[in-house]
C-alpha cells in the first residue's frame, strides 16, 4: 500500500506502481478524501481507456472536463493542468486495470501517455510564481497504478523506458 503521505507530498515521485489487493483502490481514496478536505481522489478505469477515444472520454467524464475539451493529447495536457473548473487542495489519479490502457494502440502511443502525465505531475507540483493572476503554490498531483503483480515488472520497465520517475 502506497503512503498517504507521498501523495501529499509536491517531491518526486509522482507516478506510483502499487502491486493491488481487490480493497487498495478504495481504502485509498477513502483515506485521502477522509483527512483531506478538498482532495479530489479519481479513480480511472483502464477497461473504458483501451482506445483514444475511451482514454479521452474517461477523463472527460471523470476530472469533468469543459465541453471544449479537443480528445487529443495535447488539449488533455491542457486540461489536466488548468482545472479552473475542479479546484482542489490535491489530486490524486487512480488507474486500475492498467494492462488494459490504451491496449488497442501503439505501445509507443502509451510511452507518451505517460510522459504527457509526468509533464501534468511536474507541472502541479511545482510552484507558478509569474506575477500573473494564475500564479498559484504548488499542489500535490500524483498518479497511481494499480496493478497486478506479474504486471508490476514489466509497467516498471515500461516507465524506465519512458524515462518518467515511477
């Protein structure tokens, strides 16, 4: 089980690999959103991401993405690092069924998926001090994998490649 406070924490790591018990996702998400007001804990499910189209309609509907949202990468980015519209002290991403994630796509095309979310984990967890309206502290954003343990290695070394903290 991963600590409560690592995902409270703005250091790196900010993707986890979390070998899962049937009761980890949820014991996890009640914790969180038990000590933390305000702590939007989101639970996406890798069998409703198996194509683009699934990946981008699972944010969509889960993070309550604006109806401007483009279903590409470059507007989740955009998304995934304003969310004006869901605002939260922290955000923790729960991904189960991670096998299954963009699984009827290029193993390249989830390489990038990944580094597009440790850009959006960089980009929360550190401070925006610009002197602009938008300027803000920075806030806990981590992403959480859970996923079997023969799954486990090979997602380790898919992060490896990547070449994302995990």
């Amino acid at each position: 089980m991963i600590r409560k406070q690592l995902l409270q924490s703005t250091s790196p790591p900010w993707l986890h690999i979390v070998v899962k018990d049937s009761s980890d996702e949820e014991n996890l998400a009640a914790s969180l959103r038990e000590d933390e007001d305000n702590w939007v804990v989101a639970i996406l499910r890798g069998a409703d991401m198996t194509t683009f189209a699934g990946l981008f309609d699972e944010f969509a509907g889960v993070l309550r993405f604006p109806a401007y949202f483009g279903r590409n990468f470059n507007a989740l980015y955009d998304c995934l690092t304003d969310l004006a519209w869901f605002p939260a002290k922290g955000y923790t991403l729960l991904f189960n069924e991670v096998a299954l994630i963009l699984s009827h796509e290029t193993s390249a095309d989830f390489v990038a998926f990944l580094k597009l979310l440790q850009r959006a984990c960089e980009k929360w967890n550190h401070a925006e001090q610009t002197g602009e309206p938008w300027d803000r502290p920075a806030i806990a954003f981590h992403a959480v994998f859970q996923t079997s343990p023969d799954e486990a290695a090979r997602l380790r070394l898919t992060l490896q490649e990547a070449d994302v903290v995990g």
